[in-house]
C-alpha cells in the first residue's frame, strides 16, 4: 500500500485496487540510519494489518525508499522532516509579486533536490500579474538557471496560460509541489482536480505573505497517470544533512568547476586558484548564485560527519 496523506497520528492509504484505507502505527517506528519527526512520509511504500479486534488498520512496516526529500522541522530546528518519499521530480511553485520569491529561497530549494538526486523544475506563478519589470527580472532567471539545465515555466493559473505544457511535464511522474504559502499551489491543484475544492486564501495585504491554506501532505493521483503530492507553505527552506564543505556540490555549475580548484580542500571563499571565484569573475557562475552558495553556507551548522 502507499501512504497518500499523513496527518501525524493517522494515515490514508492505498492498495492495488484504488481502495483507500484510515490507519495508524503500530508501535515505535525506527529506520535505521534515519531520524526524523515523522517516520512515515506521503509517497512511502508500507505493510499494513487489519486488527480485527479493534476493527483497525494497522501500518507495521515500511519498504525501503528510493529517494526522499527533507527539511529542517518546523518545531525543532534540530531536527528534521520528511516532506514525501518516492519521488520522480519535485516541482517548486514561485512568485515574482505577491509574494515574492527569492532567488536564495530557490537555490535552498534547488540544492534539497540535487542532494536527494531528485530532478528540479522551477514554475512561476501569476504571470498575469506581470509588467515590464517582472518579464525583466524573469528573463534574468532563465539566464542563470536554464543553462544549467534547469526547466523555468511561467504559467497563470488565473488565466490558465501555461497550464496544458505544465501538465506534460507532470504526466506518469509522482511530483512534489512545494513553495512559500500565497503563491497558488492549492488553486493549481483546484485547476486540475476541481472536484476536490481545495480551501484557498489570499496574500496577506500588510504583510506581503502568503497565509498556509494546506495543513498536511497529500497526494493525488493525475488523470492521465502519475500523481501529485501537494505540501504545507514553507516559510523558510532550511538544508538537512548537508555538510557545509560539500554544499558547492549541490550547485550544478560550481561542481563542474571543482575540479580545476588548485587546492582539494577549497570552499570557494578566499583560497588563491579557486575556480569558483575565477567562475564568478568571468560569468560562468552568476553572482546571485555565488551569494546564495556564501549565505546557505553561513547558515549551516558545523558538525562532525
């Protein structure tokens, strides 16, 4: 069975005949290697029981994961959360007004996937809101990120420009859609299942901040195969076990780069014969990138791996 929603003590899962199921844990669940404030994640594969004494379902095991993406608990910031298992692709919904993303937020974003070996698209929302200055700052975007191979989608789910290639990309793939609150996951999921009328709310006005509309992970299966894991708003995208001398790893044009670095050991900040910074001085890394790769590191705690 696959768990399709997880409420923190109950879960909806699914069998091979589309038939759904309310269950819960059995016992303490514990997978070795891994610690996290939820041992069972949307997209997992897991053994479940029937308890004909309680009349329950039970879940008492789990498959091993193909691949899963995390982040810093929003509790604990010492801990970690599986946002969803098993995945094909994770897509990241971003705004340029209303609210804004920001570039830093979607290189945490891009480095998540890149660690976890999950393949990144990156789709901006609201294009019907946009003027000059918006089109400008996008291309900017497809400048630094296309190169690398980076797919960038501008679509408006208002208006539905974008839509219809949007839903190519997602076909016969399990995606993870994620993104700050306020930026139209919800109404983008209302779009194409609008059976499911999904609560949905505005930006705040004094704030600029989008209000959470989703309380749980779920996922929902595609008309036309794959399916769709819908996420809580992030605020903020913190990077999980990730050590902080690897992180220029998790940045596609940096890692090509490492290489030529004249020292092994270079974290591409004041080291003489550093490719990177070299990178930076010509063009082949983007400053805003290079900015990002110095605040992400700043932000990550030292530990001994």
């Amino acid at each position: 069975m696959v768990v399709y929603k997880s409420t923190g003590s109950w879960y909806s899962v699914k069998d091979e005949d589309g038939s759904f199921y309310k269950a819960r844990i059995k016992g303490k669940f514990k997978i070795e290697g891994l610690t996290s404030t939820n041992p069972i994640a949307v997209g997992d594969h897991v053994k479940v029981e029937h308890d004909p004494i309680e009349d329950t379902w039970m879940i008492t095991g789990i498959k091993d994961r193909r691949n899963y993406i995390n982040r810093i608990s929003p509790h604990n910031r010492h801990q970690h959360h599986i946002v969803a298992s098993n995945l094909d692709q994770s897509l990241l919904f971003a705004t340029l007004k209303e609210p804004k993303t920001s570039l830093g937020f979607i290189d945490r974003f891009l480095c998540t996937s890149e660690a976890y070996s999950v393949p990144a698209i990156i789709v901006f929302n609201k294009k019907d809101l946009y003027f000059p200055k918006e089109e400008d700052q996008l291309l900017r975007i497809r400048e630094i990120y296309e190169p690398m191979g980076y797919h960038i989608a501008a679509i408006s789910v208002v208006s539905g420009e974008g839509i219809e290639n949007l839903m190519k990309l997602l076909s016969n793939k399990v995606t993870l859609l994620s993104g700050h609150s306020g930026v139209g996951k919800s109404s983008f999921i209302n779009k194409v299942f609008p059976e499911l009328g999904l609560k949905t709310l505005t930006v705040s006005d004094w704030s600029g901040k989008g209000k959470h509309s989703t309380t749980f992970a779920e996922m929902f299966d595609l008309p036309d195969g794959g399916a769709l894991i819908d996420t809580p708003g992030i605020r903020e995208m913190g990077i999980v076990d990730v050590p902080k001398d690897e992180l220029s790893h998790y940045f596609r044009e940096m890692k090509d780069l490492i290489p030529q670095c004249k020292y092994n050991n270079c974290v591409h900040i004041n080291e003489p014969g550093c490719a990177v910074k070299e990178g930076v001085n010509d063009g082949t890394v983007s400053e805003e990138r290079y900015i990002s790769y110095l605040t992400i590191r700043d932000s990550i705690e030292d530990k001994s791996y």
